[in-house]
C-alpha cells in the first residue's frame, strides 16, 4: 500500500504543476483572495458547483473571469436579473415561417464555464431552469434533451446584505453547490496593492494555462489520490454529527441543528478533500485537508434552530464547533 501511494503521490505531483502557474496568472490581476480562487480550482478539479457569497467589490465577478482566462474553454457570463427568463438561459425553439419548421436556438447555459452573476436576483422559475444543467448536465428544449459537454461549471455570486428586488435560493439549490464560499474584505496591504494595481493605469491579462484535455487529466488524477479508511470514518462522522448533534461533545449541540446535511456533504467533503491535497501537491488526504474544505462544504447545509438564532449562532459557528468536538483520526 506505502508503494502505491508513492506511485500516486509522485503522479500528483507531476499533474498538479499548472496550479502554482494558475495562481501565478491570477495574481496578475487579482490582490489575495488566494483562499477563493483555490476553491474554485476545486471546483473545477471534481466539477462541483461553487457558490460565493460576498458585499459588492470584493472582486468576486472579475476573479471569476481570471480564472476562465487561464482555462482554454468556453466561458459565458450571464447577469441574473429580475425579469430573466428560463428561456434566456436554456434556449427555445424559433419557428422558421419560411420552411414551416422549428430549430433549437440554444442559450449560454450551453458553455464550459458559467458565471451566475448575482444569481439571487432572478426568479424561481430561472433558478429552477438551472437545477437540470447543475444537477443532470443535461438541458431539455421543448422534446430534446441536449447533454452538456465537459468541463460545466457553475459559479455562482450573491450579495448577503441587500433585500429588495432579490429572491433567497431555496435549500434544495444550494445544496446543488458543492461549495458555498464566504469572500472576506481585503486586510490593509492587500487594500493598498489594491489601490496601486487599479490606479496605475496598466492593464494586465492573465495567459490561458490548461486545456480541457490537460484538466480532464487531472481530474482522473485527482480521482485516484489516496482517502483511508479514517479518513473516509472521519467525513462520515462528520456529517452524521450534523443530524444527530446531541451523540457529540455530551449534548453541547443539542436542540441547536435544526436539518443537518444529506449525502451530498459525504460525497463533496470527499472529492473536495481529495482535490485538496492535489493543490498541495500530495497523493494522500490528511484530515487538514478535511478541515480546510470542511466549512465550505457545510455552511449551506447545516440549518440552525430558533433556539441557536436566539444565541447568534448561525451555520459556521456550529460547523466549525462540530470540527472540534468529532474526534480526529
């Protein structure tokens, strides 16, 4: 077993070697948000959804649209707005009155990359459009159903703090998103390289580094990076402590976890993790990689109680109590 990890390790090792070039590329026009943008390599690494959360100008759209420069694939944005359509997203059928026939015309949904920009904005009927293409990579127009070609990525933003003229996801779409990531302010250095790069007057662009064939690759790589069986315990116990709160750390989360997560947590948690250790260059998973990953696959899928919201508990305080009181292997 040692040996076939070396061989793994040695193997990931090779692969992942355009990941510091990415970071590189990025960096080019993005100050920090490291922590973002390898989420979004993850994201891509097992083709989970990604979900940011941040208030306006933290660079979420524009990193996003680094990071699909650095790709050699097909990328689309589409600004989410109150009067979207489904069809806007999917496509429709256009009637041709000359030949008395109908063609599929189809939407931007059919890209490699999509950026959902402000995806909170539109309606229930568009956000249930995109279930299909998130869930099923398939999209159905009129009586054909049009399978959707790799990489397909979702990326979606939302603004936490403005209200009106918005419409919340409901929990069965964010539980689509792999990650859901929380965009944090910039600290004081990285808000004055900020100044310095916006303000100089340069304009810099990053150089597409990977190919879809060269992630297609990785991603079978990524795939083979070695999970124990403690490890695999570990995520397990993980996500079962998020249902039945009141078996860890002597009833200290009891009546605070009002849903906990389904199997989909078990399953990111450990494509994410393994992906994790592939952006650290490592064959094998180690539980820090569970715990670097761990909050951003939970926070969307662990519901607080009123009883927790009276204590201004929200979701991350209770994941990241969970994480200290579930015994590590």
């Amino acid at each position: 077993m040692r040996g076939e990890v070396g061989v793994i390790n040695d193997l990931v090792k090779a692969e992942s070697a355009f990941v510091d070039e990415v970071l590189s590329e990025v960096h080019k026009v993005i100050v920090g948000q490291t922590y973002m943008v390898e989420r979004m390599l993850i994201g891509l690494l097992t083709g989970g959804h990604v979900l940011l959360e941040g208030v306006p100008g933290l660079a979420k759209t524009l990193t996003v649209n680094t990071v699909a420069k650095t790709v050699q694939a097909k990328f689309q944005r589409i600004q989410f707005t109150p009067d979207l359509l489904p069809a806007d997203l999917v496509g429709t059928m256009v009637y041709h009155q000359q030949t008395g026939q109908f063609t599929t015309k189809k939407g931007p949904i059919f890209s490699n990359l999509v950026l959902a920009d402000e995806i909170n904005r539109a309606p229930a009927k568009v956000q249930s459009a995109l279930l299909e293409a998130m869930q099923e990579r398939q999209i159905t127009i009129g009586e054909t159903t049009f399978p959707l070609g790799y990489p397909f990525l979702v990326l979606a933003t939302q603004n936490p703090i403005e209200q009106e003229g918005t419409y919340p996801l409901p929990e069965a779409q964010t539980d689509r998103f792999m990650l859901k990531v929380v965009v944090s302010y910039p600290n004081r250095a990285e808000e004055r390289q900020i100044m310095d790069l916006m303000t100089g007057g340069e304009v810099r662009e990053p150089r597409p580094i990977v190919t879809v064939d060269a992630l297609a690759k990785a991603k079978n790589v990524v795939d083979q990076v070695y999970l124990d069986d403690r490890i695999k315990q570990y995520i397990v116990d993980l996500v079962f402590a998020t249902r039945e709160p009141a078996t860890v750390g002597k009833g200290q989360l009891q009546n605070l976890i009002e849903y906990g997560a389904s199997p989909r947590a078990t399953i990111f948690l450990a494509r994410a993790a393994r992906a994790h250790a592939f952006l650290k260059h490592r064959g094998f998973v180690l539980p820090e990689d569970v715990k670097s990953i761990g909050l951003d696959v939970l926070r969307h899928r662990v519901i607080p109680t009123y009883e927790a919201e009276a204590e201004n508990l929200t979701s991350d305080d209770l994941v990241k109590r969970l994480f200290e009181l579930v015994e590590v292997p």
